[in-house]
C-alpha cells in the first residue's frame, strides 16, 4: 500500500513537472513573434496587406530592414 501511493505521487509530480515544462516552451515559443502584424500597401500592385511580409495578391516580399 504504501509503495503504490508513493508509485502515484512520483507519476503526480512528474505530470505536473512536465505541464510546467510545456507551459514555459509555450511562453518562449510564440507562434506570432515573428509574424508582421501591421498592414503595409504593396509597392508592386498596391494592395493592402493585413499580415505577414508577403503580398498575397502578387507575392512581393516585404523588404525587413526598413
Ligand atoms: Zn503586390
């Protein structure tokens, strides 16, 4: 009895272990850090773009450095 609540205990703080392993990846791995999230007019064809360093219209690539 007492080697399985020990056994439960081990497997309870390793689950928890592991949720704040993937919770802190998650904080430092946004999926939206690199994205460009402000609206820029394609010099090409002069579409707006909402998202992202690419025209969708005509597949400019936005130059980052500027
Ligand atoms: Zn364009």
């Amino acid at each position: 009895m007492g080697f399985s609540l020990l056994l439960i205990s081990v497997i309870i703080s390793f689950i928890i272990i592991i949720a704040i392993l993937v919770s802190v990846q998650k904080l430092n791995d946004d999926p939206y850090e690199d994205l460009q999230m402000d609206e820029w007019t394609c010099p090409e064809c002069e579409f707006l773009v909402q998202a992202g360093n690419e025209c969708i219209y005509c597949g400019y690539k936005k130059k980052l450095n500027d």
